[in-house]
C-alpha cells in the first residue's frame, strides 16, 4: 500500500502518493533553480503553480479519485513541459546535431524506449478579450483587440479614428471597452490574451518577451510617458464626468422611488374611501379586495427594480457594502411573485369583458314644433338644485363614479308619428347576466322642459359596487319630419348623425345651429339653397348612372 501525502499547492489541499510526490518536487526544484534568477521569478512560480493546481483539480473531478498518482503527475508534466525541453535551445548546433546523433543510435534509444512520449498542448488555447497594457497608447483596448481577433494593433486603431472622424461613435466605443474590458495583469492573463498554451516553454517565452519590451529606447519611453500621461488625464475627466452623470442618475431614481411611494399612499387611500384627488382607473377594473393585492403587486413590481438601481448606484459612487445574499435573494422571489400576480389580475380582468348586453328603453316625448338640444355639467352643482332633496348630490360629489361615455344620435319619423327616445344602455361581464345587470345599474335620464331637451354630461351608477365595464350610453331621439331642432354648441361633440354640424355653424362665435328635420334625417336650416340644389341634382345623376 503506498504512502499518501498531504500537500498544498496555491490554497488547495491535495493528497499524491508518496512516489508521485517526489517525482513532482524533483520538477518543482528544477523549475525554481531555472526561473530563481530572474528578478520576477516569485511572479512566474505563482502563475505555474496556479496551472498544475488547475490541472490537478480537473484531473482529480474528471477521474473521480481522491489521490494523485505517479500517472496524474507524469501527465501534467508531459502538458506542461520540463526545463531540459527549451534550456535545448541555447545549446549550439553542433551539439544539436551531436545529440542527434546519440539519439539515433539503438542502444540509446533502446534505453528510453519504456518511457512515453510526452504529449505536446497546441500552441493556442481560447484566447480572451483584455486589455494589453504592454503596447497601448491611452488604454490597451486595441491591442486588446488585436490579439484576440489577429490583427495588428496599428489596424485596429486606424479603424476607431475612422468610426471618430466619419461615424461619430468610435469614442463612445472606445470608452465602453474600456471601462469593461479587464486588464491583463499577470503573466497568466497576458498568456490567456495571446491565446498561449499555459506551459514552462510559454512562460519562459512570456518572460523573455517582457525583459525586450523592457529594453525601450529614450524616444519610445518618452512617448510611453507621454502617452500615460494623456491616459490618466483622459481617464480622470471620464470619471468625473460619469461620476456626475451617476449622482444625477441616483438623484432621479431616488425621486422615482419617492414617486412610487407617495402614488401607492394615495391609491390606498382611494380604495379604503379617503377623498382624494387621485384617480387610478386600472383599481376601478378590481373588486376591492382584490384591488388591495394589485395595487401591492403593482407597487412591488416597480419598485425592487428601481431600488435595486439605487443601492447599485450607491455602491458603484460611494462603494456602499455588497447587499446580503439572503437578502437580495428575498427581494427577486418578491419580485417575481408580484409579476405572477400582476399577470393573473390581467388575465382574470379581461375575462370580466367576455360578454355584451345591451338594455333599450323606449320612452315618449312630448310633441313641440321645435326642440332645443343642451348639455347640463353635473359636476357642477348648483345650491338651489334640486339634487339636495332627492339624494343626488352624495353620489355626484363621488366623482370617480361618473362616466361621459355618452352618444346622441337624432333620427326621423313620419311626420304623423309620436316623437320619442329611446336609450340603449351596453356593458361588459364574464356571463351574459353579468352584463345584463352591468348595463341595468347605469342611471342616466333626459329631461323635457317643454321644447327643451335638457342631456346630463355624465351618467352615474345606481348600486355602491362602481366597477367599470365598458359602461355606456347610446341615446336616440326620433322626431316627425318639419321638426325644427336647435343644438347649443355644447352638445356638438355628442351629436352622432352623419351631418358635419360645423358646416351649419352661422359664425366663428355662434352659441347654436338650425336645423329641419327631413326624410333623409337632419338639414341645416341656414344652408344655401343653391348649394342644395346642385347636390341634389348630382345624387340623381348618381342613381340614374347606376
């Protein structure tokens, strides 16, 4: 049975085989006494480190063993490489060849012919987008963009100071790769950038490579100062400025949340029958108690977002502290729920708007030679009304329960019939008897004062429970043909006859229009009678072409 070892290689605890384990310090030793001279020697043993640990960790998931064995140490060794590998190349060619020679030679190869080939990683692994702070003249977000898409920097700046100059938007770009792209730090993510193997021949290249961009001439290095120079003022202005543009953006979404917060007091208010002078129709949809779970819904799903905003933006301008997981993870179930709600109400509404009913009512009117048309506003009450005595003013000061969903339409009848009205209440419910008793609760009369034909602006609701289901009122009135009709200027826009009662109008200042009442329905009275004439005639020459 093999002895285990317990190690730690970059935080992570593993346990290797005693024979694996010195075949891997055996590695390390040579790896440490090849990179110990350089002077970022500590740099690049942490990055190989990090790799084996890597390696190890996936071999380990991958495997689904518990220890690591001389087979997991040879592979890793084989993917990374040894010393003996690239220290190779600084031997001379005749040496190379020399040891050539030896290598073909049976008996040599004979000795080694027990030991595996090492397996060799392709040179390019997936490359990541970073910023390269190695060659950049403000950020490194082309370079950046060089490496990962194999272009040469130079191109990739060419193409920004065009997308400036002609487009306009190779700035804002630049600024928002710039803000997210990562920059390549360590020697790891240089090699990530570059899309290099993580192996000791890249790191030593990786390493060789950073002592020549060492080596600058004077020009090159006062151009790089230059150049930071620029960079940190460019970056300093950005960041006031977003920083600016952040405080404003926190001070709108704080107004939001005040907004949404006095909104929701005011509705409730309104639903538990405080006079306000809020009016929210969608609550008018709800029965109240389900009005009291939407309206709570409909404040949650707005308002966890914007507060969500808020405390990020506080976070990003006044590093404020990372919010508890639990409970960030309360406020998302929350906020998920109220949608869930929000969605049933509207499912469960519209199917309150399945079904139409319609209740006409037919009443006589009392015979005149001329009838006046007006509008009376019921908000406006006035003290000698008789609406104090019959109980009305108690449910006109109730204002959220009057509608002005109201048309008049004003037809003819032979010149020996009776005149009459006729009102035709519609509304909306989930069965037909629902909207049946929709349309039975409108109250809405006209009323005659002799020639006068006195309409309500707006109808009411009969019973206390006012909920809104397309609610409306269509009147018609039949008069005798010769019936003279007056309409005040305040009935024009409920008048729905296919006349355009503006061409009647005697003046810009008129206070009402004249009109005959004829077979084919309503003529202006002032019209020119020439005019008349001449349509006449060409709707004849029109039924005669037919």
């Amino acid at each position: 049975m093999n002895k285990t070892i317990i190690i730690n290689i970059n935080s992570i605890v593993f346990h290797i085989e005693e024979d694996a384990y010195e075949i891997l310090r055996s590695y390390m030793i040579d790896i440490k006494r090849h990179f110990g001279r350089s002077e970022d020697s500590k740099e690049i043993l942490e990055d190989i480190e990090n790799r084996i640990a890597e390696m190890f960790s996936e071999r380990i998931h991958s495997g689904k063993k518990e220890v690591i064995g001389i087979d997991d140490v040879n592979q890793v060794i084989a993917q990374m490489g040894r010393v003996s590998d690239f220290e190779a190349g600084i031997i001379s060619d005749e040496e190379e060849f020399s040891t050539t020679e030896t290598a073909a030679d049976p008996s040599a190869s004979s000795v080694d012919a027990d030991e595996p080939a090492p397996k060799v990683e392709p040179s390019y692994f997936a490359k990541k987008l970073m910023k390269d702070p190695d060659d950049k003249i403000l950020g490194g977000v082309c370079s950046g963009l060089g490496h990962y898409f194999g272009i040469e920097p130079k191109w990739v700046r060419v193409m920004f100071l065009t997308f400036f100059l002609f487009a306009g938007s190779g700035a804002m770009l630049y600024v928002v790769l710039w803000i997210f792209m990562p920059k390549a730090v360590s020697r790891a993510d240089k090699m990530a950038m570059r899309g290099e193997a993580p192996n000791l021949q890249n790191f030593k290249k990786s390493y060789e490579m950073d002592e020549q961009s060492g080596q600058l001439s004077g020009a090159r290095e006062y151009i790089g100062r230059g150049a930071r120079s620029v960079e940190s003022f460019i970056g300093s202005f950005f960041r006031i400025i977003g920083r600016f543009f952040g405080i404003i953006l926190l001070i709108s979404v704080g107004l939001t949340l005040l907004g949404l917060f006095i909104f929701f007091i005011f509705c409730g208010l309104y639903l538990i029958g405080f006079k306000t002078d809020m009016h929210f129709p969608p609550l008018e949809l709800l029965d109240p108690s389900d009005a009291y779970v939407a309206l709570l819904a409909g404040f949650l799903a707005n308002f966890i977002p914007f507060m969500a905003l808020f405390y990020l933006l506080l976070r990003i301008l006044f590093k404020a502290p990372k919010m508890n997981n639990y409970a960030s993870l309360t406020l998302l179930t929350v906020w998920g729920l109220s949608i869930i709600a929000i969605i049933y109400f509207c499912v469960a509404t519209a199917q309150n708007f399945r079904e139409t009913s319609t209740i006409k009512v037919e009443k006589p009117l009392r015979s005149a030679p001329n009838y006046i048309f007006s509008e009376k506003d019921v908000r406006v009450i006035d003290a000698s009304s008789e609406d104090f005595d019959n109980g009305r003013l108690k449910a006109i000061e109730d204002g959220f329960s009057l509608r002005d969903d109201l048309s008049i339409r004003i037809e003819s009848l032979d010149s020996l019939e009776k005149p009459f009205i006729q009102y035709n209440y519609t509304a909306k419910g989930r069965t037909f008897k629902q909207a049946s008793d929709n349309a039975s609760d409108i109250a809405y009369q006209m009323k005659q004062d002799g020639s006068n034909l006195v309409f309500d602006s707006h109808f009411l609701f009969s019973s206390k429970k006012k909920l809104y289901r397309d609610q409306r009122i269509d009147v018609s009135v039949f008069l005798p043909i010769g019936t003279k009709v007056t309409i005040m200027n305040n009935m024009d826009h409920r008048v729905r006859n296919s006349v355009w009662i503006h061409d009647c109008y005697p003046n810009i200042n008129h206070k009402s229009t004249e009109w005959i009442m004829t077979k084919n329905g309503l003529k202006c009275a002032t019209a020119d009678p020439d005019k008349d004439e001449d349509e006449k005639n060409a709707e004849e020459d029109v039924t005669s072409e037919s």
